[in-house]
C-alpha cells in the first residue's frame, strides 16, 4: 500500500474513533502503524523534501499520537517522533551535534488556541508577579531549512542543519556559497546563531522554468526548493541556486545584538499588547497580502512574548519553548475536475502534458490549466483524465496539483498515454525517461516558443509581438528564428504585414519601433534570449558583467577557465554554454544579429535597470552624513530602483538620523528598515566607496 492510500485510511479512522474508544489489542496496532506512518512523512519532508501532505494534516496526525502516549504511555515506542524527530539526518553529509538543542515551535491555526496559549502564560506569570501584563511582538513565520552558525573568533566555522535537534548535517561547504552570510562577523568573538535557508520567490520561478524545459518536475514550493538546494553534493551549483539566509536567533552569546554582529535579519515586525491585537493582526487579510508581494515566501506569523524575563519565567515543554507559537495561514486548496489533456512543446523540443480543468476560482484567480509536468509526476500522483484533483497555489502565483480524490471516482476516468507524435509538426517523438522529445530542428512549435522567449519582458521587451503575432509570423514563414525579427523593420515587408488580420497601421508602428529600441538593451538581455538552458537572467547577468569588450560574446564564452571563474556557475550550464556558442547554426545567428546593429558591448545600456530585472526597490528618509541623492544614485547604478516614499513593492527602507512618518509607514507596511550606516554597508558592499566622495558638511550647533 502506498503512503498515501495508508495516511489517508488513518485519517479516516481518526475521524470515527476517539482514544479513549479504541480497545487495547486494536490500540496497539493501530500505534505502531500511526508511528510508521508519520516517520515515513518524518523522511519525505526532512531528506527527500517533497511532502505528501499539508503541515495542517501532519499535525492533526501528530496530535493523536500524543493523545495515544498521554492516555497509555506504557505503549511508547522509541522511535515514536514524540521522542525525537526521526528521519531528519541523511547519509549524505557528515553529521554533527549541536551547541543546544533546536527545537521547533507549535503550530496554531485558530483564533481560539491562542485565547488559549495567552491564558496558560497568565496562569504561570501571574504565580510569580500578578501584576505582570504580557506584551507580544509578531513576525512572519519562515518554513524553510532550519540552521545554526557557529563562528569562531569572528570566522563562520561550521554550519549544521537542524536534524533531530540535537544532530544535524554538517553543510558548511555549501553554507559559504550563500552571498548574504558574512564569512567574518564585525567582532572577534565565539557565537551560536539560528537561521532560515531560503529561496527567493523570482529565484523559485527562474528554476522551476528551467526545470520545465530540461524535462524535470519542478519543486513544489520554496521550501521544497531551497531544501533540495543546500543539500546538493555540488557546491557550484548550489551557488548558482541564489540562496539566502536570515538570523532571528542567538543560542550562546548576548552581549551583541544580531544586527550588531552585521548578520542578515528579516526586519519585519509588527507589536501588540494583548492577544486580541494579536488575533485582529492574524485575522487580517491585508497583512497576508502584504507579506504575499514579498519576495520571499511565508507560510503564517510567529507570536513571540516580548519580555525576556517572563520568556524565562514560562519555559518550555521537551519539544518546544511557550514563549512563541507559529499561527499557520490557512491552505488555499480547491477541488476541480481534469477535462482533457493537451501536449505542449518547449523550445527544447520537451513535450509537457497540461490539463485543461473545469474553471476554478483560487486565491483571487481564475484557474483553467496546469501543468502535469512529465509522465512520472502523472503515475506518481496516479492522475487520470477525468479525475477530480485537489488544487493549490504554490507562492500564490503557480497553480499545483496536490492529490487526486480517489474516493469521487466513478469508472468512467481513463489513463493519460504518452504522445506518438510531436503535436505541432507530426514527427515521431523520442523517449528518454519519463521525458518526450521532439528532435524536429524546424518544428513550428519549437521555434514559436524560442522566439516568444526572446522578445519577452525579461529578455529583448519588443512590445507589440505576443503569442498571437508570433504564430502568424511563424505560420506564413515570414520569421524563421530570431535574427529574422529584424526582418520586420522594412518597409516593404511592412506592406506586406498589413494584409494580415492584427497587423494595422498601430500595431506595425508599435513592432517597428520595438524592434528598433531592443538594439540598444543591455548584453545580459541578449544573452537571456538566447535561451541557452541553465542561462537565465542571473546567470546573463554574471556572464556579462564579467566580460571586458564586445569580442568576448563572438569568440571567448566558449573559455571553460573563464566560464569556471564566474561566480555561481557550474560544469553543467557551461557544458551549455559552451554547446551553443561552439555551433555553426547560432553562431551564424549571433553574425546576423550584429549585422543588424544589437548591441554586444557589455559596457553600454547597463547602468540602470527595469523594474522587470531590479534587484529591488528602496526609500530613504532623514539624514546621513553623505547626500541621500548620492546615496541614491549608487544603488540605481547598483540595480535598485528609488521610490521616493515607501509604498507597499518597497523592500526597504534606509533611515537616518530623526526619522518620522516614513518610517511609520515602513513599519506599517512590513518593510524591512535599515537604521545603521555600517550595517547598510555591510548589507551593501557597493556603497564603500562612497564614503570619500561629496561629504556632507557637518553642521555645527551655536550650543
């Protein structure tokens, strides 16, 4: 029986039967099957990092474990995950103990348990000091791979993950690949510190992309991602997975603050002083937007009492501290049905099946299609056409299916077979895998998409060619790759142009001058469009940023040493890189490209970005000992855009000396605050250079 058919049948039983109801010889059976069960979920979450079901329905299962032990506790088995997370440590990396235990936070889903947690802490606090009120501070709750950093007379020595708690997995090597963790804190002390490793939600999208067309299912969620991430056996590729960290703890030191050991913190807090203010903060729909259009993902809030003292005072059970408690936002799920089933292809040649669903309303989005993927995501989730599925929206951007519901069946769904043919061009398809290739150089299909691909936003933005004009162009042979899209300036074939439906005398202006202004872009979009696999925007970006003149993208990006000494590149995207460029057929699309005029100079166009490729967007407000207007200046040169006040796409907020309203709002808004020049430099290391140039002048005071 599958994990899934099992979990589903104790599920079943939990919802009919009460523990004090089951008879002891059932009781003991049943246990050890429930303890099974959940040290299997123990392992697909912790090692494999594909949950089979959501962190609520763990819960619940968890819940009437401890139910069982509390009511029988001569039945308690050591390998029960009550008596210690199971399942957490691999084989892969070697393992290592922990400086103190790390434990884990329980989770709440309801207004009414934390009335509850908020009444058990008065009970304790008020035994020793019955005038004691209790102050919360609320965060956003991380669900990423838990951490703890151990530097060593400033230096980062060892990082482990969290394991059982008190072992975990020695990461070190790949822990030093991620940007935003100092190697050297600003002191030359011991310290412990607990983290989150995370992937950025644009980071997210860009891989699973890429995943798509390589013919790999694609990660789920973040976490899922991130996990994977870290834990790979190659370091350089986990480098180019664009990986952060954020510090929220000090487990062995607290003589310094974490922002004054200049480590990554989330800088994202809102304050309450009782536990209504509390649940209206939990309960409101606003902060979960706002914490939606962040970058990174989060899954609930962390309640934190905010007074050291009664934080000591309340303690902790053996596996998690009362001091805080993760209320966890509710699942967005919806059940629809699978219509049919169209196969797409890839500008690979990758055929990927979709299913087309009786529409569903999800999160504020109208749903109709999803991807399924490849053909072992279809038999790992046993989905066939016809079936009703469980839908989710992973990050609230892609639509995901969770799991098919079996028990609507009705005989009449059928198996989803594997294409004999390419869709588009009607050649025979090769299978490797559970992967359908389309080989055809000149498929119709094939080439739309590498074409759709190229004028997109992240790559050339030639505004005016969508899906509709490109299959046109495509269709009637006048664009056969992308060096032919520069066929579409002349005049004559303009003429010709408009004798098709779409093209008016508007919509040609607008392809004209699209067209003409994607000469003058930056190197790093050219070679985003390119649609070289394993290149996208950030690793175009680090490729031209590292080459000196226009010659390199025509005769030295083929140089393996070159390619090896970029940062975050490894041996499989310059296998690619160098495949590409070593072909006859794109290098005498790259000739094309330049007798038309693109732009190959990495020097040229590349101060200043898009909105669609920044690295984010920041406010200042207040004083700093050097002019906000240079200040400014050095971070849009740097990739950041200036938003004059802080609204709700600001990511943060830079605050100097007698900050006012801006920084109310900021706070408002979840935005992270920066408030030290040193530790903006930290964060920023473009901005050293800075310091020298256009002072402000001191001003003295007449007292």
């Amino acid at each position: 029986m599958s994990l899934s058919q099992e979990t589903k049948n104790i599920q079943s039983y939990i919802r009919d039967h009460k523990v004090s109801d089951i008879s002891a010889k059932e009781l003991s059976d049943f246990y050890i099957q429930l303890v099974d069960c959940l040290v299997d979920h123990n392992h697909q979450y912790y090692i494999e990092a594909n949950p089979l079901i959501s962190d609520k329905e763990y819960d619940e299962l968890f819940d009437y474990l401890k139910k069982i032990e509390e009511i029988h506790p001569e039945i308690i088995t050591s390998n029960s995950p009550t008596q210690g997370l199971v399942w957490q440590i691999s084989t892969w990396f070697q393992q290592a103990k922990h400086s103190t235990k790390l434990m884990s936070l329980e989770n709440t889903y309801n207004a009414q348990d934390l009335e509850q947690r908020d009444e058990r802490a008065y009970k304790i606090l008020t035994k020793i000091n019955p005038e004691d009120k209790i102050h919360y501070s609320i965060e956003p709750k991380f669900d990423w791979l838990s951490v703890e950093l151990l530097y060593k007379e400033w230096t980062l020595k060892q990082a482990i993950t969290r394991g059982d708690g008190w072992v975990g997995e020695d990461i070190t090597i790949n822990m030093k690949t991620i940007k935003n963790i100092p190697q050297k804190l600003k002191y030359p002390i011991d310290v412990a510190v607990r983290g989150e490793i995370l992937m950025p939600k644009s980071v997210w999208k860009d891989l699973n992309k890429e995943r798509e067309e390589d013919g790999e299912t694609p990660f789920a969620n973040t976490r899922n991602a991130a996990a994977g991430s870290i834990k790979l056996l190659d370091s350089w590729e986990v480098a180019r997975r664009w990986l952060v960290c954020y510090i929220y703890d000090i487990l062995s030191w607290d003589k310094k603050t974490i922002e004054e050991l200049w480590l990554p913190v989330f800088k994202r807090k809102k304050e309450a002083d009782s536990i209504d203010a509390v649940i209206a903060i939990c309960l409101d729909e606003k902060v979960k937007k706002e914490l939606d259009a962040q970058d990174i993902e989060f899954d609930g809030l962390v309640i934190k009492i905010q007074n050291q003292q009664q934080r000591n005072d309340i303690g902790s059970t053996e596996h998690h501290p009362r001091r805080a408690v993760a209320y966890k936002f509710p699942a967005q799920l919806a059940a629809t049905q699978v219509l049919s089933v169209d196969f797409q292809v890839g500008r690979t040649g990758i055929i990927t099946p979709v299913a087309n669903l009786e529409p569903i309303q999800l999160s504020g989005a109208k749903l109709q299609r999803v991807s399924l993927h490849n053909f072992d995501f279809i038999k790992e989730k046993d989905i066939h056409l016809h079936d009703r599925i469980r839908l989710q929206r992973s990050g609230e951007v892609i639509p995901y299916i969770v799991s098919v519901i079996t028990n609507r069946r009705t005989g009449q769904e059928i198996q989803i077979d594997s294409p004999k043919h390419c869709p588009s061009c009607k050649e025979p398809v090769n299978n490797i895998d559970m992967h359908y290739y389309c080989t055809n150089a000149h498929c119709p299909e094939k080439t739309k998409q590498k074409i759709q691909h190229f004028v997109s936003k992240n790559c050339m933005d030639i505004q005016g060619i969508g899906e509709s004009i490109v299959d046109i162009l495509v269709d009637n042979n006048i664009v056969e790759n992308i060096a032919d899209i520069y066929k579409l300036n002349d005049n004559t074939l303009q003429m010709q142009l408009r004798r098709f439906p779409w093209f008016g005398d508007k919509k040609v202006s607008e392809i004209n001058k699209g067209v003409e202004e994607s000469k003058h872009k930056a190197l790093r979009r050219l070679l985003n469009g390119l649609g070289i696999p394993h290149v996208g925007k950030k690793i175009a970006q680090d490729i031209a940023s590292q080459m000196n003149d226009e010659w390199w993208i025509m005769k030295n990006v083929t140089n393996t040493e070159w390619l090896k000494s970029i940062y975050g590149i490894g041996e499989k995207t310059i296998e690619n890189v160098r495949t590409y460029f070593e072909d006859k057929d794109n290098m005498a699309i790259l000739e094309q490209l330049e007798a038309v005029g693109i732009n190959m100079d990495p020097q040229k166009y590349n101060n200043y970005v898009d909105s669609d490729e920044a690295k984010g967007n920041f406010s200042i407000t207040w004083t700093f000992d050097i002019p906000r207007e240079k200040i400014a200046e050095y971070f849009q040169k740097n990739g950041y855009i200036f938003h004059e006040s802080p609204i709700k796409t600001t990511d943060f907020i830079l605050i100097g000396e007698k900050a006012g309203s801006k920084k109310n709002k900021a706070q408002e808004l979840w935005i992270t605050i920066y408030e030290w020049w040193e530790s903006i430099i930290k964060e920023f290391p473009f901005l050293k250079t800075i310091t020298t140039i256009d002072p402000k002048p001191q001003v003295q005071s007449l007292f």
